[in-house]
C-alpha cells in the first residue's frame, strides 16, 4: 500500500515510553485528533493525561483524511434534516462550527499554517442539482451563509455550485504534531505502540493494554469505532472506506475545496510537497470488505482524474475508513455500562476536523464539569426517528447477510493447496473444515484463520491495500495478522 502524503511529510512526534501500572486521572485510546484534542483541553484544566496509541500518532484515519475543515461538507447537512430534528441540525451545525474555531485558533496560537479556502459542493446532473436546492434551504436554515452560482473554477461543465466562503484546509500531520508537542509541554504523556485491549469500569477504571495495566478515573475510546462492545456501536455504525490520489497537474489547478453531490463522490483541494503543487482528488468510496475489488475503484479515481486534468501524474494514493451513524450525527457521551467512566466519539461520517474538535469540546465540559454548550445537550439528548430506525435496521441486515455469504462460501471453498498465491494477491479456502485466509506479500506467504476476531465475519481480501477486510464491522488486518483497524482488538491467528 501507498503512504499518505500527510504521512511521508510528517513531523517527528516524539514518544513516550509505557508507565506499567501507571496511574492518571485520564486514559485516552487513540492518538488521532479526537484524542489529542481532547488530551490537550484536559490537560489544560490540570488533569494528568495519557494518551495510548495502538500504532502511531495518525496512523489511522486523521493522517490518511482529506484534511478540510469545513462547515459545508457536500449535502450532509440535508441527510441530517432528513433524518433529525431543525434542532439537531442546528446544534450539529454550531458543534462544528465551535470545532473549527477552536482548532484555528490553535493553529494561529501555535503559528502552524493552514490556508483559507472557499468550499463548494457541485453538481453535474439535474438529479444533483435538485441535491443542492435541498441542501441549501437547510444549511440556510442551520444559518450558514451558503450562496449559490451556475457556474464555478472547475474544467468541466457543472448544473450549479454551492459556495461558503472562508474555509480551511489542512496538513493533519502538522496540525497532531503541535496538539501532541503541546500536551507533553502540560505534562501529558502520548505511548505509541500499545493497543488497548480491555477496560473495566471499577473505581478507578483498568485499561489492559499491549505492555501491562494502566488505571484512570475515566478512560475514552477515541479509536475511530469503539474497541469495546458494550452499547453495540459497532451494529450502529457503518464503516466506509474510500481513497485519495496526488497528482502532479500542468497548468493552473482550482484553488477551492470541491465536493460533488452526486455519487461516485468526487472530490477535490490542492497541497503541495517539496516539488510544488499538487491536485488531491479523493472519492469511490464503499462499506469495508464489500464493494468488489478496491484496486478496481482506485483505478477509476486515478482515470477520471486523468480524464478530467490532461497531463495529470499520479504521485501516491491511500485511504482511510470513516463511520457513519443511520441519522449522520456523531455519538459522543458516555458508554453504557461503563459507570460514567468510559466515554466514546464515533461517526464523523469522512467530516472529522471539525467533528472531533466539537467532540473534544463535549467531552472536555462532561469530564471537568463545565458548562457544556447548549448544542452538546441538544446532540446527547436526540430523540430517533422511524427513518432512522429503519435506516439502522437496513445496514444491520445487510451485516447479516454479509455473514451467511461469507460462511456459505468458505464452506464450498476449495482446500488450500501447496501452491502460494501470486505477489499481491489472497484467496480464502479450507484446511480441513476450518477456513483459512493465504496471501502472498513481499514475496512472504501467511495462512491463517480467515474468521474475524471480533464477531467472527470471514475476512475478505483488499487487493488495493493488500489486507484482509471483515465485511461486518469494518475490523480490518495486515497480511500477517496484525490488527489494523478495529473493532477487534486481537490479531488473526495463524492456520
């Protein structure tokens, strides 16, 4: 796989070494944005916090996004209003507004660069068109200063745009690597490589983690979906990954951050690397594990692109995995049976730099007994809809049906035989009666249990990323095994 332009030019972030039976008053899972955030507003009102990163600091989703940070975000604001109240809308709307302020307003303190860029959402069809009349009656409403144009900077004909006016885009990597320099500087700690596996909700709470136990007065999973099961995040998120591609682009490049409504999603900002300025187009996105081949829907992107701007060069490609809730608000709070102990945030829905921001916010206010702002007590207390609810009951039952394709198809499956499969590739069999996953990588060979650690999906083969995908949960493994996504927090085991 292809590492993210954010990723290849990141600061170095400096470590510290794991505190075996380490007391703090926070434990933090996860070292992207929502958790050091949330870190940095903690450790500013004097908590002792320690961050706890299963790989590296970004190495998930905040260093593989799209890294805009904008309060119009392609028609989300309509599917919220289809699904939620005016209210929500509007208190998702300030969530994210408090978000990016408060994270431009770091940047500047921290002089860390970030440029001012109009958002647009376009279309291209009628049927988008009608998408963003729809969108913009009910960012309007929300109270945004959306506008509307027939006509817009990119190199093809368009129906219509959308336009906000003052945005910002980002280098996610610069943006950590000023939260992590500014935690440590409050005396928290950021421990890399230590996944956490298991907490239980005593006073104080227990983490169990990759190198021992660690206890806190409250720990919050900010691991993209919930590495714990209690209150079934898992079965109310779906987990969706898409891609993004660089491209070195002769010629003057448009200067807004685009969004196409319709869908294969398309999108578009520039960025620039040591060698100038590039075009950053992302889009085809998909539930994890299903959707056919990924290397299919990369080859697409990469073809449109250069279809779309002649002379376009493909410079590095990645992806990133993103959940979304049925009614497209985040959850934020507290986790059931959890004792008021252990907190969550899940389903940005690919929105994350100002939703883990207005997440932070909340949780910040819930763990230190401020005032939280009235938009949090309007999200935490949204009431669901039969459109949600059956939204909801639509992707379970997809999961569902994932599962008996997987079994049913393993169980006909062929024995795996002597013969490794080619560079690159993988393929699920049998060994006997037990399914087995075989890959080939590097020119390394690995078999191994094709069964998902975390509720038991037969894992498929990613051929762009060369990984075995869970199509039930979004769970996600290196060809060896190792965790790379949760829910599941242990590895596949060898055959």
């Amino acid at each position: 796989m292809s590492t993210s332009l954010w990723l290849q030019s990141a600061p170095a972030i400096p470590a510290d070494p794991f505190e075996p039976d380490g007391a703090y008053e926070v434990v933090i899972a996860g070292a992207g944005l929502t958790g050091l955030t949330t870190a940095v507003m903690l450790a500013r009102s004097g908590s002792r916090v320690c961050v706890l990163e299963a790989r590296s600091v970004g190495a998930v989703t905040t260093g593989n996004t799209t890294g805009k940070v904008s309060l119009l975000q392609g028609t989300q604001l309509s599917q919220i209003q289809r699904f939620s109240s005016e209210r929500v809308l509007a208190a998702y709307v300030d969530g994210n507004a408090a978000g990016q302020g408060w994270l431009l307003d770091f940047l500047e303190t921290r002089q860390v660069p970030y440029e001012v860029r109009d958002a647009y959402t376009y279309a291209t069809t009628l049927d988008g068109l009608d998408r963003l009349d729809v969108e913009l009656r009910a960012a309007r409403g929300a109270g945004l200063p959306v506008s509307e144009e027939r006509v817009c900077e990119l190199p093809f004909a368009v129906e219509g745009a959308l336009i906000l006016r003052g945005q910002a885009q980002v280098h996610p990597m610069r943006v950590l690597a000023a939260l992590a320099d500014e935690l440590r500087r409050l005396g928290g700690r950021i421990v890399e490589g230590e996944r956490v596996t298991a907490v239980s909700a005593g006073e104080p709470a227990a983490v169990t983690s990759t190198s021992g136990r660690t206890t806190a007065d409250a720990v919050i999973l900010a691991t993209g979906t919930p590495i714990l099961d209690r209150g079934l995040y898992f079965a109310k998120v779906e987990p969706h990954r898409s891609y993004v591609a660089a491209f070195r682009v002769p010629g003057a490049l448009p200067q807004g951050m685009h969004l196409s409504a319709e869908t294969p999603a398309r999108s578009l900002r520039t960025a620039r690397d040591d060698e100038g300025e590039l075009l950053l187009v992302g889009g085809n996105g998909h539930p994890v594990g299903r959707g056919g081949s990924t290397a299919a829907r990369l080859a697409d992107l990469t073809s449109w692109a250069e279809r779309t701007f002649p002379g376009a060069e493909r410079t590095t490609w990645w992806a990133a995995q993103d959940y979304r809730s049925a009614n497209r608000v985040p959850f934020v709070g507290w986790l059931p049976r959890g004792r008021g102990r252990i907190f969550l945030a899940t389903g940005y829905d690919k929105w994350g730099m100002t939703n883990a921001v207005a997440a932070a916010l909340s949780l910040a206010a819930d763990l230190t007994g401020a005032e939280p702002p009235e938009w949090t007590k309007t999200l935490h207390h949204r009431v669901t809809r039969p459109i949600d609810l059956a939204d909801g009951a639509r992707a379970n039952a997809s999961v569902g049906v994932e599962a008996a394709k997987g079994w049913a198809a393993a169980e006909t499956a062929g024995a795996i035989g002597e013969v490794a499969p080619a560079e690159g590739t993988g393929m699920v069999g049998r060994r006997g009666v037990t399914p087995v996953a075989v890959s080939t990588v590097d020119g390394s060979t690995c078999t191994l249990r094709a069964v998902c650690t975390h509720l038991g999906g037969i894992v498929r083969w990613n051929d762009a990323e060369r990984s075995w995908d869970c199509p039930l949960h979004g769970s996600r493994f290196a060809p060896d095994g190792a965790v790379l996504e949760g829910p599941a927090v242990e590895p596949l085991g060898h055959a």
